[in-house]
C-alpha cells in the first residue's frame, strides 16, 4: 500500500485547518474545509492547494506527433505558453482521460489532470522515442479564485495579463514561478522548496482583501457551478483498454472531439450525442451518478452532484438527450424535481 503523500504548502495549509479535516486526493493529504468557502470566492478571494493534480511531462523529438495522436483535439495550432482542454482514449473509444494539455516548448508538453495514466502514456510514448515523466512532484500549485484575485496578485507583484488556457513563467523577487489561467481562477506554481515563502506573500498581499483558505469541497463546489467535468469525481475514467465506455458523447463531452482530427479510439468514439448541461434541484438533497426521468422515460444522466451553498439548492452536471436539454425542462433525478439549466450555473468570478 502506498503512503500518503504531503503538498510542499501542507504545513500551512494544516495550520490554516481550523477544523482539522483532511481527505485524500490523488495519494496527497488535503484539507477538506467547509463548503461555505466556496461562497467566499464568489465576493472576495480564496486559495486553494492544487499541488496534488496529475501532471505528465512529455518530451522530445517526436513530442508533438505523440500528443497529436494521444488527444482528441489538434494540438498543433498551440503556441508555446498555450493550452487546451482535451480528452484522450482507449483503443475502443472510451474516455481514459479528460485534462489540459500544455505546450511548454517546441518539443515538449505538459498534460494536467486530476486522475494518474501515466502508465497508458508510457506505453504509448515509447513506440515514438518519447520521454513521459511523472512532475506531480516537482512543482507546487496554488489557484486563486474570486473577484479579488486579480488585485491580490497586482499587490504582490505579480501583475499580468493572462488570457484563459494561456501560461507564463516569470522572475518574482527571487523566485522562479509560473502563473497559468487553466481552471476557475490562476494557478502560481513554484518550486517545492519556495512553496512555504509563495504562500507567505500572497496570505500577506491578500489579507487586506480578506483572503481565506479554501479546501477540496469547496473546490469541487466551484467546479460545479463552473461546469467544469473533473474524471474520478464526475465519471470513472476507463482502465480496460478494450472497453467503449464511457464514450465522449454519453459524458456530454462531444464538443472535445474534433471531427477532423486523427487519434487513437477515433473509430469507436462515434455515437448520439448528448448534451452536458446543468440541473437545478428543489431540495438540498445532491443525486449524483443517476437517471434523469422525463413522464417515465429515462432522457439523461447526472454526473457529478454537490449542495451549491450560493444557490441553497441542490445542483448537478448532467448528460442529457438534446430534446429534453433545453434550460427549463422539468424532470424527475432519484425521484427528485428538477429542471435544466445553462451552464455555468452562476457567472464566471
């Protein structure tokens, strides 16, 4: 059995843990905090430690024909400093993996997710000559989420001018770090070692704007309202290399195959459809991983679903067929009420 690992912030973030709550993630110990943090993000700022996300460095010569044929979308138009939100599969067609790929340098990306397949990357990246580490643990990452980010950072000197799924390494009073728009708010990576003094400056830059610490609970809170699919949380990701579920389309994430494109799975990746879209629940009551009913017809799916403390109600991701995805649309979930709606459920921070 593998021991459980510590983020280079956890011993801030454990004095930061008033309540003394921590859950696991991706072999890291985590904070869990409170999900009214997540309404705290939606007026002012948080911080939350993402150290813990997958990140596979892949690199060399034939770098870019790998990932071409790895990923469901063209990494080619990727300019160093840019990425994309992108899916890549098994030899059938099902979903292994759903995460941002980064182009880091000519020859060498960055692929960040909250699930580990570096072992179907290996295998894959030898047939080219390529190089796939494992960095999870060479970096440190801190996400600001909330209105106030922007200005915490302008306090700390980092003052920049990011575009989303852009990236950019920077000199900071020392320091060697990298700020990245990828998620909810900006990431700050570091190196391990300087993680304590990067937390440190930005909990000192933040206090005028009433900056506070954010957990995982809230993270996936955020996440949720965002519409964002994280796999381990909102599907289980497939581990049988022959096995066509789930497929892009049941996860109503279609939009990340690109027709044009030639990957690996392409052939079995066909199939209806469905839309992802949002669910608004009448109670407080979450139904994840259920059917969606519609006048005693099954019509969809709920993925992930949490308590939304800023909606006081019950919410959901859900894979819909597109007659019954239109925002309004009353259904039933785990016998619950409810109806669709747009994502994201409440407007970016």
């Amino acid at each position: 059995m593998n021991a459980l690992r510590a983020t280079p912030f956890h011993a801030r973030a454990a004095e930061a843990n008033k309540l003394n709550a921590w859950e696991t993630r991706g072999g890291f110990t985590l904070a869990a905090g409170d999900p009214g943090e997540a309404v705290a993000a939606r007026f002012g700022a948080v911080v939350a430690d993402i150290s813990w996300h997958w990140r596979a460095s892949i690199s060399g010569a034939r770098a870019g024909e790998f990932v071409s044929r790895l990923v469901t979308r063209d990494p080619a138009r990727l300019q160093p400093g840019e990425a994309m939100r992108t899916l890549w599969l098994n030899d059938a067609g099902g979903v292994r993996g759903l995460g941002t790929l980064a182009r880091m340098g000519r020859e060498s990306f960055l692929l960040i997710s909250t699930v580990d397949d570096l072992g179907w990357l290996a295998d894959g990246a030898a047939l080219y000559g390529v190089q796939v580490r494992d960095v999870t643990q060479e970096v440190g990452v801190l996400e600001l989420i909330g209105p106030s980010g922007g200005k915490i950072l302008a306090a700390a000197g980092l003052e920049v001018e990011l575009q989303p799924f852009a990236l950019r390494k920077l000199f900071w009073r020392g320091l060697d770090v990298t700020l990245s728009r990828f998620g909810d708010g900006i990431e700050l990576w570091c190196a391990p070692d300087d993680a304590l003094i990067v937390w440190d400056r930005i909990a000192a830059a933040g206090r005028p704007f009433a900056l506070c610490p954010a957990g995982q609970r809230a993270l996936d809170i955020l996440d949720l309202e965002s519409g964002i699919v994280q796999p381990g949380r909102d599907f289980t990701p497939v581990r049988d290399g022959f096995s066509p579920k789930p497929a892009p389309q049941s996860l109503g994430l279609g939009s990340l195959v690109e027709a044009d494109h030639i990957f690996n799975g392409k052939r079995g990746a066909a199939g209806p459809d469905k839309a992802l879209v949002g669910l608004l629940f009448d109670s407080e009551t979450p139904a994840p991983q259920t059917y969606v009913m519609r006048s005693g017809a099954v019509v969809g799916r709920t993925l992930g679903s949490l308590l939304s403390p800023a909606l006081r109600r019950a919410i959901a991701l859900a894979a819909m067929e597109p007659g019954a995805a239109a925002p309004g649309t009353v259904l039933t979930a785990a016998g619950a009420p409810c109806r669709t709606c747009a994502l994201p459920f409440l407007p970016p921070r």
